[in-house]
C-alpha cells in the first residue's frame, strides 16, 4: 500500500532521531554539557513529525479502519497496543520536557539523571513500537484488509501528503534531523 510505505519511510527518519536522542545521552554521561536548544529541536522533532505528522496518520487514516473493519484482534492490537503507546511516548517527552526546565533553572545531576533516563525511555519505546508496526500491524493491514478499504486509505494519505502545510512540515523537521545528525553522529565517543 502506497500509505504503508510511506508511513515505514518515517518510522527510518524517527529511527534516525532516535540514535541521535541516544548519542545525546551518551555525550552527557561523558561530560559534555546538556544542549537545552538542541534538546527543544529533539521535543519539537518528535511532538510534530513523529506524533502529529506521523501518529496523526496512523490514528487518523490506518487504525481506525483496522479497528472498524478486522475486529477483535485489531482492537487489541490497536486499541490497547499501538495507542497505548504513542500516549506512553506523549508522556516520556513531556518528562523529558519537565526535566529541562528544571535543568535550566537548577544546573543538578538530578535533573541531568532526569533529562537522560525520559529520553532513552522515549528513544527505546519508539525503537520497539516502529519495529512492531513494520512487522506485525501494517503486514496484518496489508494482508487482512479489502482491496477498496485499502484505496481508500492510499487516497486519504495522498491527498494529506501533497497539502502545502505537510510538505512545509516534512521539509523543515527532516532539514531538523540532517542537522542533528550532522552535528552529533559525526562525534566519537570517548570509550
Ligand atoms: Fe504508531
Ligand atoms: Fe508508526
């Protein structure tokens, strides 16, 4: 399906985000200093390509259609797996969020402990969520749903890809990651 592989090509940029939030963390427990902007550009990433751009596909176009149309194992998978989830990555940022304020006002390891432990717990939420969607909920969408249910979705997502708005978003939070990326998978770790 044309939405699937779309949605697959984000979950690799989320993944990309992802090992740049962990090399992060790494730079901090090696003594570098926390980087408050980069952290809001992470949070920004993350609140508005991964869960808006991204969930907003999922929950808007792909699951509810799942839920409707395959029954019970889609509602357990959907309902009470995927959902769940994006709600525990909604919260693990706004910790992570909480963490800098408190870091900024109040430069202690505390909140240094704070900011590192919700952005790995994000980071490794998100690893295992993407990669349980790529191998069990869109196979299972590909497999289970009818020929015209599946238009239908394509249809919805393409017209929600080519808005204006979208390819501004997409622009700017993929220009976002080139630059984290830039600035922090190129730096080696000291052990
Ligand atoms: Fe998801
Ligand atoms: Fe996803």
């Amino acid at each position: 399906m044309y939405s699937i592989e779309i949605m697959v090509e984000e979950h690799a940029n989320i993944c990309r985000m992802l090992k740049v939030v962990r090399k992060m963390c790494i730079g901090i427990l090696e003594g570098q200093e926390v980087c408050d902007t980069d952290f809001r550009d992470v949070i920004d990433f993350i609140r508005n390509y991964a869960d808006a751009y991204h969930h907003g596909k999922e929950e808007k176009f792909l699951f509810p259609e799942m839920v409707m149309k395959l029954g019970k194992v889609a509602d357990n998978l959907i309902t009470h797996g995927m959902l769940v989830e994006h709600n525990l990555g909604r919260s693990y940022v706004m910790a992570l969020e909480t963490a800098l304020n408190q870091y900024k006002e109040n430069q202690i390891t505390d909140h240094k402990l704070d900011i590192i432990t919700s952005a790995m717990a994000y980071a490794n939420l998100l690893e295992a969520h993407t990669e349980k969607e790529n191998n069990a909920v869109y196979t299972y969408a590909e497999r289970a749903l009818k020929d015209d249910v599946k238009t239908e979705i394509d249809d919805e997502c393409h017209r929600f890809e080519e808005k204006e708005e979208s390819v501004l978003e997409r622009t700017k939070y993929l220009e976002i990651l080139d630059k984290l990326e830039n600035r922090y998978m190129k730096m080696s770790s000291s052990r």
